[in-house]
C-alpha cells in the first residue's frame, strides 16, 4: 500500500487497522482520561472502570506503539510509570469527544429503540 491513497473500504489497505485501534471503546475512554495530562497506571485502571489489568496493558502498548500514547517509566520503589497524550494522540480529542458526548446525549433514545425492537423480535418469535 507504499503508493496507494489510503481507503478504508479496501479491506487490504492498513487504515482500516487504525480505524478498528480507533474505534475500541477502550481506547476511546483511555483518551478521553488523558485528556486531562499526565496519568499513572493505576488511576488510568480505576477511571476505566471495568477494565481488566491485562486489557489496559495491552491497550496501553497497542497506543504507545501507534504513536498516541507516551509512556513514561521513573526508576523508584515501587516503580512509577505514567502515561500521557503525544501530539498525535492529542489530535484524535477534536474527533473523538463529540463521539462520546453524541452518546451520553442520545443514550435514552438508543435506549428506546432497543426496546421497542426487542420487542418486536419477541412477538415475531412467539408462535
């Protein structure tokens, strides 16, 4: 894909991988907490709620790898390591906090929609 214009509707081409890195939920609300600096694994975890360890870690690598996340490691006992924002990761914020608000803002109309399909599944099922 060296010479290629970038398409995400070609399977084949490497933007889809950032689009679907992106698009995790995980890495949205990973963002959006560093969003506010500087943050320690820990607080990183609990911000996240319902996060495991093993899938911050991995999100956390899969960041730092794509150039979004800088990590930070301070030789104390117990070791510190702190993660924040690199500029591109800083530039995904104007895209990606609308997302977040679209969804709080319209969470009870989805809501209903879920229902009322829900619904109608069940009365299509009933025999």
């Amino acid at each position: 894909m060296e010479n290629q214009i970038p398409d995400v509707y070609n399977p084949l081409c490497p933007s889809r991988q950032v689009l679907s890195r992106v698009g995790d939920k995980w890495v949205v609300l990973i963002i959006g907490i560093l969003q506010r600096g500087t943050i320690r694994f820990g607080v990183l975890k609990r911000e996240a709620a319902g996060i495991s360890q093993k899938m911050l870690t991995q999100t956390l690598r899969n960041l730092e790898r794509d150039g979004l996340v800088e990590r930070q490691v301070f030789a104390e006992v117990p070791v510190r390591v702190e993660y924040s924002l690199t500029e591109l990761g800083s530039s995904l914020l104007p895209v990606l906090s609308p997302l977040m608000r679209w969804s709080e803002a319209h969470l009870k109309e989805i809501e209903a929609a879920q229902k009322q399909f829900d619904a109608a599944q069940d009365e299509s099922s009933t025999p």
